[in-house]
C-alpha cells in the first residue's frame, strides 16, 4: 500500500485536533472520531477532575470493554447457529 491509498484527515476530539491516516472512509473516521469524543464527555461529565491523559486512558479501557463484550457476545451467537445447523 502507498501513502497515495490512504486518506488524510483532521477529527476533532475532545476540543483538540488529530490528523489521521488510514485507509478507511472519510465518513468513517469522522464516525469514529465523534463516538471517541462523545465517550471522552460523557466520562468527563462524571469525573471532572480527570486530566486530559488519564481521561484518555479510561475512554480507552472503556471502549475495549465495550468490545470484548461484543465479541463474547457475538461468539456466542455463533455457537448458536452452528448448534442450529446440526
């Protein structure tokens, strides 16, 4: 892949700008960028006295939380359409 396949793009996260690089859309890095923000806030609202890096870090974990449900979860809906098909 050559830098001419990726997109560049400046997000706004948490009143602070990043440009990202990736291959992904641009309306999906924007996706991305808005439910980063959206999450940093909404921890930001119930502990206000987080600094900027510790606010991060928690998005963070509470993001991949997030994921690794879903993944079980998904995994499980699997096991169950194999059981389905048998």
């Amino acid at each position: 892949m050559t830098q001419d396949d990726k997109t560049r793009l400046t997000v706004d996260i948490h009143n602070r700008s990043y440009t990202i690089v990736g291959t992904e859309s641009a309306s999906h890095v924007r996706m991305v960028a808005s439910l980063v923000d959206q999450k940093m806030r909404e921890i930001q609202e119930n502990n206000p006295q987080l600094d900027t890096a510790s606010l991060a870090v928690l998005t963070a974990v509470n993001s991949m939380n997030d994921y690794l449900k879903l993944k079980e979860d998904y995994a499980t809906l699997l096991g169950s359409l194999k059981k389905k098909e048998e």
